[in-house]
C-alpha cells in the first residue's frame, strides 16, 4: 500500500484508538454478550433509551452508560432523533456476522491473553504467549488439553475457514478416483468422514498429533468408519519423522501455515519420498497475496500473529510465492493451481 495523505487530526484519532484498542474489543464483547447489541436492534428505528435497555437487561444504567459512551464515539451505536441509541451497520456485523463472531471469540477466548507477549515471542522466535495456557513447545501439543470454550473458539476458527470449501474440493481429491488418502493434519476427522461417504470403497489414513487423532478416532467410531480411516500418530517437529507410502494422494489443508518455512521444506521432502510418479499431493491454503478484499488480507496477517505469539512462534499464513518457491524446491512441480471458493487455493503436485 501506498503512503496516503491524512489530516494530522486524523491520524491522532487512529493512534488514539490504537493505544485504547483493548478497550473498544472489550466493549463490543461485552455488547454482545449481555445482549445489548441484540436488545437495540430489535427496537429498529424507534430506539432503545438507556432507562429501558437498563431495565430490560436488568444491567445498572452506570455500567450500560460507560459501554455506551465509547460505543457511541466508535461508531458501534449512534442516536437518533429522540435520543435513542439505534444499532448502526458497524454494531450490526459485530452482533450479527458469523465470521466477525468466530474472528471475535477466538481473538478474545484464545488470543487475548497471549498476544500481551507478542514482543517477547517476536524477540525469541517462541510462542511466549502459551504459557497463559500451559507448558507446551506448541499449541497443537495441548490442544485437546485447554480449556473446553478455548478448545470451542479454536475449532470453531479453524472449521470455520476450511469446512465449507471442502465438498468443491473433493472433485479435485478423487479425479483419479484414488483408493488411499493420507489426511496430513487431518485434526478431528471431518475432511477424512467427507471422504468416505464421498467414495464408498476409499481408505483414509489421518497423520495427525496424539490429541487430535483420539478425538478424531472417537468422532470415526461414533459414525461407523473405523474399517475405513485409520490414524498415524506423527509429530513433525520430531528428528526423523517418517510416512509409509501406498497413498494415492496426500492431501494437506491448512496445515503448511502451522510450520517455518525451513520445517515445511523438510515435511514436503518427506512426502515426496513417500510418492511414486502417479502420487499427488494437494495442498490447501489461504494465501494473503490471493485475496480480493483487503479484510480477508487483514484477517490473514492477524492469524499470523496468533501463530507467532501463541501456536509456534515461527510460521504464518504466506503468500503463495513463498509457498511455491518450497514446493518447488523440495521436488514436486505444481500441475494445477486453481481456486477454491472465495479465499483459498488449491495447489495440485506431482514428483517433479
Ligand atoms: C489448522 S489445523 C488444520 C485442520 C484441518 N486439516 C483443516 O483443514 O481444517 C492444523 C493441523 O495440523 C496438526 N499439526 C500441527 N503441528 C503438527 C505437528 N508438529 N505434527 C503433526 N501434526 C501437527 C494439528 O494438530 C492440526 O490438526
């Protein structure tokens, strides 16, 4: 981005706003979660006074007052002619958008916390926000260990911007009609169970960490695929971590951004000494240099952030030059490089 002109008044303001940038989070987390936002808009054009919200929500006009104030000041709320706060557009994504909502829970059950140590981890190249949670050398380890609404907001995060692309994505899986996956990072099983109800012969092999394949495997048992998808448990930041071979392809998504850019050169050389020449390997990502509007980008370099300061200090969500150039030097050459609904992109491989 270009530097643009602005009024210095104008600047100050967002500075300000940036200094007392907690503050505003927390209010329209707490807008939200004592019903105000909702109580507002549902008076529509007419309005809410501070008496009724006050005696409607059973919350003291002192602590409504204080929240109010400053979401007026930031666009959240605005009065109308009678005085009334009326919801505005801004107070209407937070209160209602399902990708702000699950942005906003993980910001605040998973990231709050960590992010305070974000200088510290920039400093160290370790994730110095865990320790809010726990004793691990990554999140992934104690995933299935935190807190169960952390653990909500997590997967609630990390469905939320996989899930939805996966039905498009398995006409590109099963073109060759494959008869063995291997799901690397296949975390609770959801892409895996796509799978096998897409094809009613295949077999999918989960390559995941301890905590993630129990809960995936009690999620298999409960639907009846235990003859179908296996799991190997594997960590990757291990000294040698090996993958037996026999997969038709190995499909990865959202998984490369949870690693440096050294680890993801030595996972995919493992990979490709696991192919032979009819393998392939899919990889799906997000890239911040594919996106259309600028929010998706912003969501994008914040996550990496996340990644710095709570997950493992050192990888990120890339662009897909980075990630190309690895691909490429770790041999495989890409054959297909398509789109996949509005955000992510599918890179198809083979051996080179
Ligand atoms: C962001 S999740 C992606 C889940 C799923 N594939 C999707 O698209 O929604 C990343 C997955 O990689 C796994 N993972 C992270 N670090 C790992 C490691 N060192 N070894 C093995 N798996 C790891 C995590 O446990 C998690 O299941």
């Amino acid at each position: 981005m270009t530097k643009k002109t602005i009024k210095a008044i104008d600047a100050l303001q967002d500075a300000q706003k940036i200094a007392f940038a907690p503050f505003i989070f927390q209010t329209a987390v707490s807008l939200k979660k004592l019903g105000v936002f909702t109580q507002i808009f549902e008076k529509g054009k007419e309005g809410a006074c501070i008496l009724t919200l006050s005696s409607e929500l059973a919350l003291s006009k002192y602590g409504l007052g204080v929240l109010l104030e400053i979401a007026e000041s930031t666009g959240m709320v605005a009065r109308n002619e009678s005085d009334n706060y009326e919801l505005t557009k801004l107070g209407y994504f937070l209160n209602y958008d399902k990708t702000v909502e699950v942005n906003m829970n993980f910001t605040n059950d998973v990231c709050y916390k960590g992010l305070f140590h974000l200088t510290e981890a920039v400093k160290t190249g370790k994730p110095a926000g865990l320790k809010e949670f726990g004793d691990w050398n990554t999140i992934y380890e104690g995933l299935s260990q935190l807190d169960s609404q952390v653990q909500k907001s997590w997967f609630e995060f990390d469905h939320h911007y996989s899930d939805y692309v996966f039905s498009e994505a398995l006409e590109v899986v099963f073109r060759d009609k494959p008869s063995m996956i291997f799901d690397i990072g296949g975390n609770t099983g959801k892409f895996a169970l796509q799978c096998v109800e897409y094809d009613e012969a295949v077999r999918v092999k989960i390559i995941d960490l301890p905590g993630q394949l129990d809960k995936a495997v009690n999620l298999i048992r409960d639907r009846g695929f235990t003859r179908r998808i296996s799991g190997l448990e594997l960590n990757w930041l291990d000294d040698d971590p090996v993958i037996p071979g026999g997969a038709d392809v190995i499909w990865m998504s959202q998984f490369l951004d949870c690693f440096s850019e050294e680890e993801i050169l030595k996972i995919l050389k493992i990979c490709v000494k696991a192919m032979d020449e009819d393998s392939t390997l899919i990889i799906n990502e997000t890239y911040t240099d594919r996106q259309k509007f600028d929010n998706a980008k912003f969501v994008l370099e914040a996550t990496s952030l996340y990644f710095t300061a709570l997950a493992n200090g050192n990888s990120k969500m890339y662009t897909s030059r980075e990630l190309i150039t690895l691909v490429e030097l770790a041999g495989l050459k890409i054959v297909e490089d398509r789109k996949l609904g509005e955000f992510h992109t599918l890179l198809v491989c083979k051996k080179a």
